[in-house]
C-alpha cells in the first residue's frame, strides 16, 4: 500500500542501515549498458514485476470469463427434478428474487457466482432435502456477506505482490478463514446433533467427489462448499463448528477488529522509515574542484559521465540526477573520431 500511498509524515523515526540496505540501494542504482542506452536495475526488476503481475491477472480473468461462459452452457442441460425444492428453499429465505440454483452433473462442489444477483451451483448427487437446505443456506451467507469481493482483493493483493511468498500463503489461509467464518454463521442456531447432520453433507460431497473425478467445474477465485485439495484443512473445519459458541455480535467485532487492526499497521509504518545510511569516503580530504580538473562528459549514447579532480566517478542517465552540489559543473561533449 505503501507504494500507492507514498507520503512522508512529520516526526517519523528514522532507522539508518549501515550494512544491508546500503548494498541493496547500491545495487538497485547500478546501470546497465545496452546497446545504445543504459538502464539501472530497478527499473529492470520493477518492468518484471508489472509484467508478471499483469500476465497473472489477466491470465485469471481470462480463466474466469471460459468459467462464466462454460457454466453458461451447463444451464441447459441441468437437473430439473429439485428445483421445486430450490425454490422453497429459496422463498423460506426470502431470497427467490436474487439466486437462483442450478444443479448439474459437472459440478464438483457447490459454489456461488454472482454478487448484486447470485447463482448457486449443486453437484447432481445423492442429497437429502436438508443437505440441500443447508449448502444453499451456506452459500447464501457467501452472497449476503459479499465473499466473492473479499476474494477479489485478496487474488489481486496475491498477483501485485507475486513474488511473495506470504501473500500467496495469507490467500490460501484466507479461503479457508472465509469457509469457517460461513460455516459458523449457517449454523448460529443449530444444536449439536444438526451441527453433525450439517458437517455430514459435506462429507457427502467430498466422498462422491473421490469416487467421481469426472466432475471439473471449480475455480479456486470463488467460494467453495468442500475442497477435496483442503481434506487436511476439514478437520479443523469440523472441531470449530461442533465446538463453537455463539456470542453475541461476535462476527460484527471481529470484522471490525480485523478492518482496525489492518488500518493500525497500516498508518504506523508512516512512521518508522528505514534508509540507507552512508559515510564519507573523502577522509576529509578536501578537493578543490574547478573547470579544469572537475567536470561533466555528455556520451554520444545521452548519458553522462561524471569526474572529480580528473578521476571518473560515476555515470548518470539525465543531468536531473545529478547532485545538487555539482550543478554547476561544465559540460563538454565526448569528440566521436
């Protein structure tokens, strides 16, 4: 965020590196000569960033749009026999106008798309009425809560800053956050015996899902009822629901908390700034520099080369560069023989 929102504040604490950051800075500022120009390292590294960046998430949306337009097609040919049911289910909810459910072969695990109107998709399996009261009642949570948004800003959080390892660990960490944060709000009211009946119909999915690998309509951007790839992640699932407490508002407090703390660490790292810190190399000699012995050589390739009393010191893309106590150094243009 730091990048977007790029601001000093007054009475922030400076923590100069000596060691590290120098040598990093350093690094960064190196030029590279190509043919014809000269480019410094960062700006090499931050092109790779943008375009990985980008290639991913286009990569995703283009993922999302064969998604939409494949599960367009499935419509058609969906199971009809239940949609009494759905529509029951629905009306109960006072949802009817907003979701709509389909039911279809393809479907590995129940999910919902959509975020002003939403469409429920159920895999066409053995299920029990209630079992279908509860994934629907599960993936409406998805839709009044607005997931599929969270999600959205955690996939892009994770393609901006690709090359971390933590982002792509907090996405994960993220999906599975959201499943249990839905699953305690389905199951608010239950007792502990439709609590059992509730965790049962997922285990309905993931074993039909075992036995059927045929079915292939998933993608990890959405919410998803029962992932076969999070088995491992269930268990815990299953421990938090049976053993889960209801208090009051708690789901309102923790949100707000979250949003609270975010925005805590946020504003504070206005405040503890780290530079690179550097000594002078002069050993307090001091260069008396002129015309003669001190001054600034325009390359044929737009850069410059910058001596001090006859010594080359370093090379620069734009006299804007330059520092500030050299300005008014001559330039000369390199003769070409």
């Amino acid at each position: 965020m730091r990048l977007i929102f790029n601001f000093e504040v007054p009475g922030s604490i400076i923590v100069r590196s000596k060691t590290i950051f120098p040598k990093v800075y350093d690094l960064l500022r190196k030029p590279l000569y190509l043919e014809g120009f000269s480019i410094k390292v960062f700006q090499v590294l931050v092109f790779i960033w943008i375009t990985v960046g980008l290639i991913l998430a286009i990569n995703n949306i283009f993922k999302y749009m064969a998604f939409k337009r494949s599960l367009k097609r499935l419509e058609e040919g969906r199971n009809r026999e239940n949609e009494e049911i759905f529509n029951r289910i629905l009306r109960q909810k006072e949802m009817n106008k907003k979701i709509q459910v389909i039911q279809h072969d393809k479907i590995s695990s129940p999910f919902i798309l959509g975020i002003l109107k939403g469409k429920i998709y159920i895999p066409n399996i053995e299920l029990l009425e209630e079992d279908l009261e509860y994934i629907i009642l599960h993936e409406i949570n998805h839709f009044l809560d607005k997931d599929a948004l969270k999600k959205v800003l955690i996939q892009s959080i994770k393609y901006i800053f690709w090359w971390n390892p933590f982002a792509h660990l907090f996405a994960n960490n993220f999906n599975h956050i959201l499943e249990i944060q839905c699953d305690l709000k389905t199951t608010v009211n239950f007792e502990k015996e439709e609590k059992t009946k509730y965790l049962e119909s997922i285990t309905k999915i993931i074993s039909q899902n075992v036995n059927n690998r045929t079915r292939n309509f998933k993608l990890d951007s959405v919410p998803n009822f029962a992932r076969i790839k999070e088995i491992t992640s269930l268990k815990q699932r299953f421990l938090i629901v049976l053993n889960y407490k209801h208090k009051r508002n708690i789901f309102k407090v923790f949100n707000i908390g979250l949003y609270a703390l975010a925005l805590v660490l946020f504003i504070s790292s206005y405040f503890i700034i780290i530079q690179p810190h550097y000594e002078p190399t002069d050993n307090g000699v001091y260069i008396d520099m002129d015309a003669d012995n001190s001054f600034i050589l325009e390359k044929p390739i737009g850069s410059y080369d910058v001596y001090i009393d006859n010594k080359f010191k370093y090379n620069i893309e734009k006299l804007e560069d330059l520092d500030e106590k050299l300005s008014d150094l001559p330039i000369y243009k390199e003769d070409i023989d």
